[in-house]
C-alpha cells in the first residue's frame, strides 16, 4: 500500500516495513484482545429538519442534558450558515438552545466539547462566499458557553486559511489537527495541502505540536488518546487513491507512523468503549465506490489492530450524510448525524447497544 512519504529501493521498503511494525507495536498496546463484535440499533429517529438543510453533527453529554449542534443553511454550500444547538433531557424530545451566526460569513462544522473549567466549547468553520459557491476566504472561530444557551460571538482563532476540524481534551490540554488548503476546492489544480497537529489551554490560544507528512490533500482528522497517552489520528484524504490514513504517535506527538484504511473517510469520528475497543463513525462510500451511482451511507464500523475498519451497521441514510457526534452513555452508544435519504437534509440520532 501506498504511504505519505513511500520511496524506491531497499532503504525505503525497509524504512516503510520499520513504520509499519512500529504502527502494530503502538496499536497492540491500544487496543484489548480481539473478538466479535455487534451491535443492535435500539432506537432511530429524525430529531430535526427544521432549516432548508440540516448537516454537519457533534454530540455531548453535558450538566444531565443531551446537547447536539449542526449547520442550517439553504444548501450544503456557500451562503451564510449558522450553527444551531438543541438539547434534550432524554433524547427523545428536543428544544431549541441557541442559533448562533456572523455576517456575511458561513459558519459550519460545529465541533462540542467540555473544558476543564466546566464550560462547553464549540469550534467551527467560518467560510466566506458572500452570495455565490466560490469559497473566497476562510479561518476557524471559537464560542463557549456556560448554559449552552447563551454563546460568546464567534471569535477567530489560529490564521487565514487554517481549518480545525476538532479537538480533543486530555487533562488540561486540548489537541487538534487544523488543515490548509487551496481555495479551488479538492478536485483544483495546486500545491499539496498542509495538515498540522496543534495544542490550546483555552481554547483561544494555539500552539503548533507537529506538522504532518501526509500526502494526498489531507484535510478533515479527528484524533484520539489511548489510555497510555497515544495518540490516535483518523485522516481524511481527496487524492492519491482517496484511502484515509491512520498515525498513532507517542508523547510529545512529534514522531509519527502511518497506516492506510481500508475505507475512504468523511466526516469520520471515533470513540473508545470503556472495554478498549474503538468503533468508528463514518460516511460509507463502498455502496457507489467504483459503480459512482447512487447515494453513501452513514456506517458505524470497528477499528481493528492492523488498522482496518470492520463494517457493523449502515444507518438509514443516503446521499447527503455522515459527519456523526459519537457519545457512550448508560451502557449505550449514541450517534447523532444526519442524512437526505428521505428527501430533505435533517438530523437523526441512534442508540446502539454494543456486544
């Protein structure tokens, strides 16, 4: 398999066989002993349609409530998006909390999480197109809030162009991956695209860990720790065969090694069970990957040892989907995500009981 920085002849076969064995060293010591695993969906529903197009999804658990946030907008781009964010006590019935906005500004891919101090952060995109689909700027903005219904006004972070697609706590330490790209959109002539690790207290404030050597035009990561302090990253490709790459690295997260998936990644988010196994939130492309008809799915899958992901269940879902909030509460999985395989682009959210 191809990786980021393959090579010819004996020296980089051996340095890409030396990668690899190291990438198993990493993720035995992540993940628990191998056995089946399935799932059963207990519950399914729309909880939103309310915008003309409802996408883009996170998921937390929060202060005994249930907080979801997503974009609406009239399409799935350019115009000027905003982010919204409902809650529910029990996941059955929700209520508006918050629809946040910024002039003449695209706000997408709302991210949630809890800091250290108590309060929820919520980071996203924010696009410029001012009135057509030609994205024509954009830089990551911050909010929080300690009632999730009153928000602090979006606030940039990090520099033009950069892109942080989500963090992760570990202690008093957030980690994400910000990726930068060309304004021509994935499929434009151009440089490669740029993806780099960085690290925040406040959420504010970010310092730059590593960039990362991942070719392909690398762009939405999610990442995540393993109880020894590894870290784990699941990385979005548009080019050079589309596969999504996995790295694991050790404190201090400068030294990597990488592997290539077995699926195309979107969207992708993942979670670990308080068992050690990791599943996988994804959007499915296999069902129009090579035949190019028809419409993905939104999947939950397992991440094995060597890397790959083991399909457990496809949603109901269709061609406008994935992007899912992952949370493991009372002994369930909850996924929120959303999807258009009934027409209009809304959201849903699942629980699933995991064997």
């Amino acid at each position: 398999m191809p990786t980021p920085d393959s090579g010819i002849g004996n020296n980089a076969c051996l340095r890409r066989w030396r990668r690899g064995s190291l990438l198993v060293l990493l993720l035995i010591t992540a993940w628990p002993a191998l056995r089946a695993t399935t799932v059963e969906v207990v519950d399914n529903r729309k909880i939103w349609d309310a915008g003309a197009h409802n996408a883009f999804t996170d998921l937390v658990r929060w202060h005994d409530r249930w907080w979801c946030t997503f974009r609406e907008a009239d399409d799935h781009v350019g115009g000027d998006g905003a982010i919204r964010v409902i809650t529910s006590a029990d996941g059955a019935k929700w209520e508006p909390a918050a629809r946040l906005t910024e002039k003449d500004v695209d706000l997408r891919d709302p991210k949630l999480t809890v800091m250290p101090d108590g309060r929820l952060m919520l980071n996203c995109g924010g696009s410029i197109y001012l009135g057509t689909k030609q994205l024509k700027g954009r830089r990551s903005r911050v909010m929080f809030s300690g009632d999730g219904r009153t928000w602090t006004a979006p606030q940039k972070i990090l520099t033009e162009g950069d892109w942080l697609w989500r963090v992760t706590w570990r202690g008093d330490t957030a980690y994400g991956a910000a990726y930068r790209s060309g304004l021509g959109g994935s499929a434009a002539p151009g440089p490669e695209w740029e993806l780099s690790i960085y690290r925040t207290k406040d959420g504010v404030n970010f310092e730059r860990v590593k960039d990362l050597e991942v070719r392909g035009r690398p762009n939405e990561t999610t990442l995540g720790f393993a109880p020894n302090g590894d870290m784990i990253a699941l990385v979005r490709r548009e080019t050079d065969g589309f596969m999504g790459h996995i790295g694991t690295a050790k404190p201090p997260y400068t030294t990597w090694s990488w592997q290539e998936s077995n699926h195309r990644f979107g969207g992708q988010n993942f979670i670990r069970l308080p068992d050690g196994r990791w599943l996988v939130g994804n959007r499915d492309y296999t069902k129009i990957v090579p035949q190019k008809k028809g419409g993905a799915s939104t999947m939950i899958a397992e991440l094995g040892q060597d890397g790959k992901l083991t399909t457990l269940v496809n949603f109901p879902s269709g061609g406008d989907t994935s992007y899912p909030g992952l949370v493991w509460h009372d002994g369930l999985l909850w996924v929120s995500y959303y999807s258009s395989h009934e027409g209009k682009t809304s959201i849903y959210l699942a629980q699933l009981k995991v064997r």
